[in-house]
C-alpha cells in the first residue's frame, strides 16, 4: 500500500518517487520520510541517485 505523494516532494530528485517500488511517504508533523518496501533497513540515506532495485514505475502508474 502507498501513500499519495505529498507537497511539496521532499528530496525531488530521488529516484524513489519515480520507483515501481513503490515508497510509502510517512508524513510526521515536521518531516516527511520516504519508506522503501524492498529494503531491509526501511529507509535509504536520501536523496537515492543509484539504487539497484529501481525499477521504473509506468507511466500509467503515475498521475
Ligand atoms: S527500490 Fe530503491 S529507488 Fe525504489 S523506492 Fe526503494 S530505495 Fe527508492
């Protein structure tokens, strides 16, 4: 299950949101944390500019 991308993206140029993943944004009062289902650690170091799991969500996928 994802959640809705929020607004502003943080880090805009991670590959997560562009992820077939996909990450859930865990939104706290302050910050916005991006959550990866496929990593063991949950929560990659931002912003991801390589990541060997990526795999490009479709364009149909995206809103
Ligand atoms: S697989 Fe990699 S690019 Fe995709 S959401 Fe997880 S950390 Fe981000």
């Amino acid at each position: 299950m994802s959640t809705p991308p929020p607004e502003p993206l943080p880090f805009p140029e991670s590959l997560c949101h562009r992820c077939a993943a996909p990450p859930r944004y865990v939104q706290t009062r302050t910050s916005t944390f991006i959550m990866c289902p496929l990593l063991p650690q949950k929560y990659a170091p931002q912003p991801v500019r390589a990541c060997s799991l990526f795999v490009a969500r479709p364009p149909s996928a995206e809103e």
